[in-house]
C-alpha cells in the first residue's frame, strides 16, 4: 500500500527534476527541452478480478526530449556564430583531425552553433570539440559526401596567392559618329593607315582610350591601355578589292595598339604600323608597332562572312601579345615589345595573354566602355570569414577574392528522440536514433544555415512554470498519501 504514494512520489520528484533541468538551460544555446512521461502499473494474476483492480502506482517510460526549433537571436556580430533552421545537427568530433579521419565513436552532434577559433586557426566549440566540415572544389560543391570523410575546419593564415592574367576581356561601343583620322584608299593597308602619326601623348592622333588592370606572375598590378582610331569609312561601291576584308563597301576602319605601363607591345600575328610622322612624341624610338584593324560594317557590327558566319573584321582573328619565351612567338617576336619587357624583371617570361574584344560602332558620337574584366589577381590577405545558408565558409581577401575553405557537415537522424545525451548541448548516436545520415545545409529534409546566428533554448518558461506548480502539487498530494496511509497503519496497530 505504502508502494503506490512512493511511486507517485518518485514520479512527481522526476517530473520536478525534468521541469527544473529545462528551467535552468533556458539560456542554453541550442538546447532542447525535455517531457517526462509516466504509465500506470497493473501486476494481475490470472485468479485476480480485473474489476476490482486498484494498480499498483506509476512508472517513468521516458524522459522525451522534444526537438522543436528554438528560436533565432538575430545578428550576433560574430561570423562564425551559426544557426540551424530546421532539422539536422552540426557534426563534432573530439580531436584534431584535419589530416586524418575520425572513428564514429569520437563523433558528437550538436545544435549549439557558438563558434570561435583555437590558437591553430581551428573552428571549435566552447569545449574544444571541432566543427567538421566536407571538402569542396572552387565552386563550393562537396567532393565526398560522408560523414567519416568530414574533417576540421582550418581558417587559412596565410595570404591568397596570386594568378597572373592569361585572358582579359573589353566590352564597348565605339562611336560612329566620331571624326575620321585618315582617307580611303584604292591601296589601303596597315602601313599606310592614319596611324603614321600616332602619339599616345597627343589625344588629337586617335579617337578614343580606355584601360584595364591586368596581373603578373608575382601579382604585380599593370594598366593594359587601348588605343582606338577611326581611320575611314568606305564608300559604297569599291575598287577591286586588293586588301580583302579592308575593302568592304560602306565599312569602317578602326586602327588599335595596345601599351602595358605606357610601352608600347605588340600583338602576335598582328597588323603593322609605320609611325612616321616626326613629331610623334614615339618617332623615332617605335617606328613600328604590331596591333589591331577592325572593320565594322554598316550594321554596326564586325564584318562576317557570308557563308560560314565567321567573324573576319578582326585582324588578326586571335589577338595575342607577344611573348617570347613561348615557343608560339619565336617566329618573328621582338623583346623590345614583349608582354615580360612591359611589365618589367623578375616576372614569368612566358606569361601568355590573350585579349577578347567584344566591339559595336553604333550612332553616337562618345565612346563608352560597358566592362572589363581579366582572369588574374593580386596577392590577397584574409580579410573576412563568413557562412552562407548553404552552410559554405567562404574567405574573402583584399584582393577582393572570394574563396570556399570547406562546407560545415550536417547530420539527420531517423529518429532525433532517441539520441544519447552527453552534455555541453551534445548528443550521440545509439540504435534506437539510427546511425547519422550525412547531409548539406538547404537539401532535402536538413535545413539552413543561418551565419552570425545562434539558436535559442525552444524553453518557454511560462509553461515550464506552470509544470513546476504541478509537480509541486502532484508530490504533495502523494505526501497527503503516504501520511494518511500510514496514519491508517497506525490505527490498525492500536487495535487491542
């Protein structure tokens, strides 16, 4: 008799406890509430009458632990911080191993995104643990997804290294409307353009610059400078043609060469002009350059051909400067003019770069650049660390590269209630949750993975209040019990 209220007892002392643990991890980043829950007990016998069953009190099933979302902080200020919002669990493991693999027992999983970095540059936890992350290509998708492939997550010291220009680009409308520098010619050629007496110096001798930033191989910066100049428009109706595509009826004649740090280079393959005019600020030091004839047609567009639809208003068809250590440019190369010599010593002598033009001439009388862009880029130093919601780490540098480091691995769990708790706001797996299932921030059933955020404690105090005062009344009551049990016992044993 006196095993009934000491059940009831022990179960509301469970209940306190269970509602007092939530109450006290109400500021727990991550944690998650917990609900006991309790069964009758009933032993019959097979002579005893079910109908007059009192039961025998009540048992503990389970300490439940309900795995609802907390709620989000908001800007924390701190990048490494990191939320999750939905399901998954961030993967730990217990020592470093950013070389090697860990064994499924060293592994631990965990809601509790605050994040911070060890003295070897590592991502950790309060406690140490380290964050694991995938490995990705350059575009940040996972090489391996497997939770025993994961390692730690190492922020790079060191500096980005540079990449030295192999392609630059240059978007623009050159101005139709613009004055012609030079005369149509029955002969025509390079050697006889307007460009005789160009003079980078004297803004009258050409039509148009513009400039970009191109790199070398140390990461050096360098200002490759183009010189347009309208030469001539053909008229409607030509001569025989005697220089090809230059004769085009109703076409104009753009002439270009090309500086890197105010040196003239020349172009592989290129079309050659003679500056002859003595008061060209570069006569007689660079009589000769080796650059670009555009001839546009009445479209506004490039010259094509007819029947392949190729372009063949640019001469040469590949415009690159010239290099002379590469076998490409033995044939022919001038060192004076080389890509190397422009840009100075100590660079790769084989750099190679290779220039895409994308040119219109339509009706306006400016000249207008859309964009320019190239390959390359200088040395960079780690400026920022930041995660997406795909869970990605990207390193930005000064050199205004951005760069995937790793992915922070996910975990899912066909059944999160039956992970084991170890503390610090940590589970393990156990058979009754089933073994982790690797996955990524944003695919299928795991969710995001919100930066400079953390995860609050799901505790809503007001309710867990509410159980405190049940439980308090629940054991109580079983008190009142026990004592008037026992008030009857001693009743009985007064008897005489």
């Amino acid at each position: 008799m006196f095993n009934t209220s000491i059940s009831g007892i022990r179960g509301s002392q469970k209940y306190l406890d269970t509602t007092s643990n939530n109450i006290a991890n109400a500021n727990s980043y991550g944690f998650k509430k917990s609900r006991a829950e309790f069964a009758d007990i009933y032993a019959n016998s097979v002579f005893t009458s079910a109908k007059t069953a009192t039961g025998m009190g009540v048992t503990t099933t389970t300490v439940a632990q309900q795995f609802t979302q907390g709620s989000l902080s908001g800007d924390t200020g701190n990048n490494l911080d990191m939320a999750i919002s939905g399901n998954g669990f961030f993967v730990l493991a217990n020592n470093e191993n950013y070389d090697t693999t860990s064994e499924v027992g060293d592994r631990s999983y965990t809601r509790n995104g605050a994040f911070e970095l060890n003295k070897d540059g590592f991502i950790v936890t309060a406690m140490g643990d380290y964050l694991q992350g995938y490995d990705v290509d350059k575009d940040g998708n996972v090489t391996n997804l497997d939770i025993m492939s994961t390692h730690a997550i190492k922020i790079p010291s060191d500096t980005g290294a540079p990449k030295q220009s192999s392609k630059a680009e240059l978007i623009a409308n050159l101005p139709a409307k613009a004055e012609a520098h030079g005369k149509y010619a029955a002969d025509f050629k390079s050697t006889t353009s307007a460009m005789k007496s160009f003079d980078p110096n004297n803004s009258e001798t050409y039509t148009a610059a513009t400039s970009q930033t191109i790199y070398d191989s140390l990461g050096g910066a360098h200002t490759l400078t183009y010189y347009f100049q309208k030469d001539h428009t053909n008229p409607s109706t030509t001569s025989d043609p005697l220089t090809g595509v230059l004769d085009t009826p109703d076409a104009t004649v753009w002439n270009v060469v090309l500086y890197v740090d105010g040196s003239p280079v020349d172009v592989y393959g290129g079309a050659e002009f003679n500056i002859t005019d003595t008061s060209s600020s570069i006569y007689p030091k660079d009589p000769t350059l080796y650059g670009i004839q555009l001839v546009f047609a009445s479209n506004g567009s490039l010259v094509t051909d007819e029947t392949t639809g190729d372009i063949t208003g640019q001469i040469p068809g590949s415009i690159n400067i010239t290099n002379i250590k590469s076998e490409k440019y033995k044939s022919g190369a001038r060192a004076t003019y080389s890509l190397s010599s422009a840009m100075g010593s100590g660079v790769d002598p084989s750099q190679d770069l290779n220039i895409q033009l994308d040119l219109s001439q339509y009706g306006s009388s400016k000249f207008s650049v859309t964009s320019v862009s190239t390959d390359g880029y200088a040395t960079g130093i780690l400026e920022n660390v930041e995660v997406d919601d795909n869970g990605i780490i990207l390193a930005a540098y000064t050199n205004g590269r951005t760069e995937p480091i790793s992915k922070v691995a996910m975990a899912t769990f066909s059944n999160p209630q039956g992970l084991i708790k170890i503390g610090d706001t940590q589970w393990k797996q156990s058979i009754n949750s089933g073994e982790a299932a690797a996955a990524q921030a944003n695919v299928g059933m795991a969710g995001a993975i919100k930066g400079a955020n953390l995860e609050l404690s799901n505790v809503e105090l007001a309710s867990e209040l509410v159980d405190l005062l049940i439980a308090q009344r629940t054991y109580q009551a079983n008190a009142q019990a026990l004592q008037t049990q026992n008030t009857a016992m001693d009743s009985i044993l007064s008897i005489r």
